[in-house]
C-alpha cells in the first residue's frame, strides 16, 4: 500500500493505527508561491457574506479569478443570489450537473472567472492559469466556513499555487459557524453573545477551531476503526463458514 497525497496532514497516526503505513513529508518540486491571508472572523452571519462577496468583486474588477469553497450546497445557491445581486457573473459547482463539472472548474483560471464549488465539487480537474493571470496573483481561494479537517481545508487551498504558480488564499469564519456550535456544544454557544467580540481574536478562534476539528476528527475515526472491525469480523465468519 503506497500513494502520494498533498493533504495527509493530521492523521499520521490513523494511517499507521488502521493501515501500518508511514507517512513521509517530500519537499515540493519548486517552492510555493500561495499567500495564505490571515483567517477573517465575524460576529455577524451577514456580515461575513457581505465581506466574502466584496473580496469576489475586487479580485474580478482587476481580472483575478476567484474560486469560493463551501461545505454545503445550501451556501452555494445563497453566495451565487449575492453574487447576482451585485451584477457578477459566475458559475456554480455543486455536484448536482456531474458532466458539465469538469468543463466549468476547468474554466475557473480565467481572467476575472468567479466560480462558486462545494469541496466535493470538480475535484480531479487541474485549475490552469490563463495567459496573464499569474501577473494579476493567479487563482484567489476563498474559503467560506470551517470544515470538519484541516486536510479538507487545505484540499480548497491547494486548487491555487499549482505547480509554484502564484495564487492567494483566505478563510472566513462566523463565530457560530454550525461546525463550531456543533463541535463545541452549548457552553460555547451559550459563550457567544456575552464574549462574542473576544472569540474575533485570531489566536483564540485559531485555538477553537483546532479543537473542534479535533474533536470530529476523534469521532470520525472512532466511526471508521468500529466499521474496519466490523468488516474483519463478518470477513472471518464468512471464512468459517466456508
């Protein structure tokens, strides 16, 4: 068992648990050129939309194409409602047209292109760079919400910067994100109106969030290690019964 992943961060330790395989970091071919912006935090569901759409409109005004992640479909439609709002032309990936996917995130390079994706979305099509678009910062991530990983953020981030390409990359955070409420449990949500203006302190949310993550991701892979045995104990008796 063997294979190459640039998104294996965080879980060493399940790989070599479940499977006994190792986990090796190779440096990259040539050096990264992606700006990782700092995490932008808000008190305001709106508020946050708001500044995601503003962010999609000054990249595509100088003619950098934008590429907005989410977790759910749901956002998907309600981000592409903004964008029409505002006038912005744009494509939605949200694995509900399979054939036309790859076709649409292939596009997703060009100059001023916004293109509106769920994570599952037109994964496995490269995102080239179109002539001139390198020079503008290439491809702009922008990430809506958390999600459950790290490894599946850096899945999103990873659409930009190929291959030492320049590209840029932002997440956004609500502070009642539903991963967060989910995650964390009442005493944190409870939290949130009386300190709310605290958690918009970068290294406090930083450290929420990887807790939370943590936390889906213990979970997650208790789910996996009970089916794993599962499988192993159906497989003896089906051998025993042989």
């Amino acid at each position: 068992l063997c294979g190459a992943s640039g998104t294996l961060q965080g879980i060493h330790g399940e790989l070599r648990r479940t499977y006994g395989s190792e986990v090796v970091s190779l440096q990259p071919r040539v050096p990264s050129q992606l700006k990782h912006r700092p995490r932008r935090i808000f008190t305001n569901r709106e508020a946050r939309l708001k500044a995601l759409i503003d962010d999609a409109c000054e990249a595509q005004a100088k003619g950098q194409p934008v590429l907005i992640g989410t977790r759910k479909i749901l956002d998907t439609e309600r981000i592409a409602q903004a964008l029409e709002a505002r006038g912005v032309a744009h494509a939605v990936l949200n694995a509900k047209h399979h054939a036309e996917e790859a076709e649409i995130v292939s596009r997703a390079g060009q100059p001023g292109a916004v293109t509106v994706s769920t994570n599952m979305a037109g994964r496995g099509t490269d995102i080239g760079l179109a002539p001139g678009v390198a020079e503008l910062g290439g491809l702009r991530v922008l990430m809506f919400e958390p999600h459950e990983a790290s490894r599946i953020e850096w899945q999103l981030f990873g659409r930009a910067g190929r291959q030492g390409a320049p590209g840029v990359a932002q997440a956004y955070v609500y502070v009642l994100d539903e991963l967060l409420a989910h995650a964390l449990g009442p005493l944190y949500v409870r939290s949130v109106p009386v300190v709310g203006w605290l958690y918009t302190q970068p290294w406090l949310m930083s450290a929420w969030l990887k807790l939370a993550q943590a936390l889906l991701q213990r979970k997650a892979a208790g789910q996996r290690r009970r089916l794993a045995e599962r499988e192993e104990t159906v497989s003896n008796q089906l051998s025993f019964s042989d």
